[in-house]
C-alpha cells in the first residue's frame, strides 16, 4: 500500500463530502429562513444526490479519457466554494443553484479519485477502499456538528467563511496528488468503455447495483429527513445534527470492520448479516424516546452503512478493466439514484407523515436479503505470511 497517496484521495474524499455534508443537517434553518416545504427540500436534497452521484459514470468515463487532475481538484473546488455559499441565499431557487453547482464538482472528484484507490493498493483492495470510504464517511460524522454549532454561533449567512478550510486543503493536493492512468478505454466511447468495463460480469455487478441502490434510498432517506423529524419532535439543531453525525459515525468504523472482514473472510456473509440486522435498528431508532435515540443512531448507522465500500470492491474484482467506471456505478449512479427519490419521500411525508413514510422505507433492507443470497462467492485476496 502506498500510504502517502492512498492519505492524499481519502483527504479529498474527506474534504468534498465534509462540504456536502453541510446541506441536510441545516434544512430546519433553510426552511425557517426560506419557507420551505417538505417537497422543496426533497427537491434539493433530491437534486443535490442527482447531480453528484447519478452522472459520476460519464463523468468517470471523460476524466479516463482525459486523464486530468482537473477533474479532481477542480471539482474540489466547485464543493468547497459554492456549498458555503448557499448559506447567504435568499431564495429557494438561489439556494438549490448553489447546491447544485458544489453537487456537481461533487461528482467530479469521486470517480478518478475511486478509480486510482486500487492501482496504490497492494494487497489489501478491501482494506484501502473503506480507508478511502472513511474519509467520506467520516466528514459526513464531523460535518453536522460543526456546521450546526458553527451556524447556531454565528448564523447561517456565516457559513461562506467556513470555505478558507477547503482552499488550503486543495492547496497541499495540488503538489501531492498524482495524475489519473488511463483504463485503456478511452477509444471506445461512452457506451462502448461500458460495455468493455463490465463485459460478461454484467449480470452479477447489476446485482451488486440493485442491492446498493435499495441501501441507499434507506440511507439517503433517514440521513435527509431525521434532522427534520427530531426538530419537530422537539429536539435542538445540535441534537438534530449530533444524531446525524452519530449514524455516519458509526458507518465508518463499521465500514472499516467490513473491509478488513473482506479481505479475510469474503463479501457476502457481510451482506447478508448487515441488511437482516439493518431493518430492525432502523425500527428502534424510530420509536426511542428522550436520549436514547443517540445510541440508537449509532446502532442504526452502524449497520445501514457498513457494506458501502464492498460494493465498489466487488465490482471491481469483477471488473478490473473498468475500476472508475465501475466505481462510479456503485459509489455514484447508485448511491445517487437512491437519494434522488427524496422529492419523492418529502411528497409522502407531506401527505403522511416522516416517520410513517421512514417506518416503511425501513423495510427494505430485510427484502433485499433474497437478492443478496444470489451474490457470486468472491474468494478474499491470498496473503503472505
């Protein structure tokens, strides 16, 4: 493993997703300022997932053909100015354009810098991948309790002054992060480069897909409404934000757990064991009364995003042609295409309720589990002694 570089991308995952994470945790304060509806913030929070993770495979596909690290650090960038910006927009439509913009440098960052975690990796592809995961996951833990104490001190409009971090961030990339290598794809277009990625494993890595998709509609479901639901319930925006933080919080050590379990025992017993466990902890978060609901997000996160880095891993063992491309398939097309449904979510909770809505989006995990059992048998990496 190289230590240094393997640092330098899991940096700027940290650094872009600890902007992005600043949008959810601040919706009470959006809708508070703005009027907003339930709809309206699924809608941005709908918008913000579409556009930073649903069009990570062409953009995977055109930063392989081009082999710039301006699509790394340039998307960087886009995150770290535009999303601190939001906090002085006076309307729905400037806020969901600032959104919008970090969103996509969102998804200019993720598929080159995914795509690049394997080639540094050595012998422990499970391992570096929910390294590199952690960053993610980890800023989206820290994010919510800063922005949220930093708001509650200052004020909303304060937030822009939060973007001098990124800068200097990007700064120290610029002269340590190495150039993308091309897949060798770049000479067959778009459709064919997938085509050529994903070849006879189609079949298995659209399973894969499927199975991250139905996690991330959970995911991106309870990570965008909770803060909502638990400022109605009577709980601060501190709390709120705590809760947010504790559910990724306990996805990053428990996607950390994942991979080194993967690199000794396989990918699909992880599976099976964090979907069947995933149902029930959501279930408990949604009825703890007073304090307990902390623990009870820890619980929760630990088992919603703990197979998260897998899917990529599998992907890629699956598919070693095609590792951005099939990196931004699982980490982006499906984890975005899942958060898209929250205009959707918002809708029904306007007519319903959130945590009705959230009781049944809670199911999911438990059904997936049928889909999962047809996973094919990968055997972890062979170690030397």
């Amino acid at each position: 493993m190289n230590f240094r570089i393997i640092f330098s991308l899991t940096l700027i995952h940290f650094t872009g997703d600890l902007y992005s994470s600043f949008i959810s945790p601040l919706f009470p304060l959006f809708v508070a300022k703005l009027g907003l509806s339930l709809t309206q913030v699924g809608v941005i929070a709908g918008t913000a997932r579409l556009l930073a993770f649903v069009v990570q495979p062409s953009v995977g596909y055109l930063a392989d053909r081009y082999q710039s690290r301006g699509f790394i650090l340039g998307g960087l960038l886009l995150v770290v100015v535009c999303i601190p910006l939001s906090g002085i927009a006076p309307s729905f439509w400037v806020l969901l354009g600032c959104v919008s913009v970090g969103s996509i440098g969102s998804s200019m960052f993720h598929p080159p810098a995914t795509g690049m975690v394997p080639l540094y990796a050595g012998a422990n592809a499970g391992m570096s991948m929910s390294v590199f995961n952690t960053g993610g996951t980890l800023a989206f833990a820290l994010g919510p309790i800063f922005i949220t104490w930093y708001a509650g001190l200052f004020g909303l409009e304060w937030i822009s002054v939060t973007m001098m971090f990124g800068l200097m961030v990007a700064a120290y990339l610029y002269f340590t992060v190495p150039p993308p290598q091309s897949e060798g794809l770049k000479e067959y277009g778009f459709v064919g480069s997938l085509r050529e990625a994903l070849g006879h494993a189609w079949k298995p890595i659209f399973l894969i897909w499927l199975v991250m998709m139905l996690r991330a509609i959970v995911g991106q479901s309870f990570l965008t409404f909770m803060p909502v639901l638990y400022v109605d319930r009577g709980y601060s925006l501190v709390s709120a934000g705590a809760m947010f933080s504790l559910f990724t919080l306990a996805g990053t050590f428990s996607g950390l757990l994942a991979g080194y379990l993967s690199d000794r025992i396989g990918f699909k017993a992880i599976f099976i064991v964090s979907h069947a466990l995933m149902t029930p902890a959501l279930m408990i978060l949604l009825y703890l009364p007073g304090n307990w609901v902390f623990p009870g997000a820890l619980l929760a996160g630990f088992f919603t995003l703990a197979t998260m880095p897998l899917g990529v891993v599998m992907a890629q063992a699956l598919a070693p042609r095609g590792r951005s491309m099939v990196a931004s398939l699982m980490m982006g097309f499906a984890y975005g295409l899942g958060g898209a449904v929250s205009p959707v979510v918002g809708k029904l909770a306007d007519v319903y309720s959130i945590q009705l809505v959230l009781f049944w989006i809670a199911m999911v995990p438990f059904l997936s589990v049928g889909l999962i059992a047809l996973f094919p048998r990968l055997e972890p990496p062979r170690r030397s002694l």
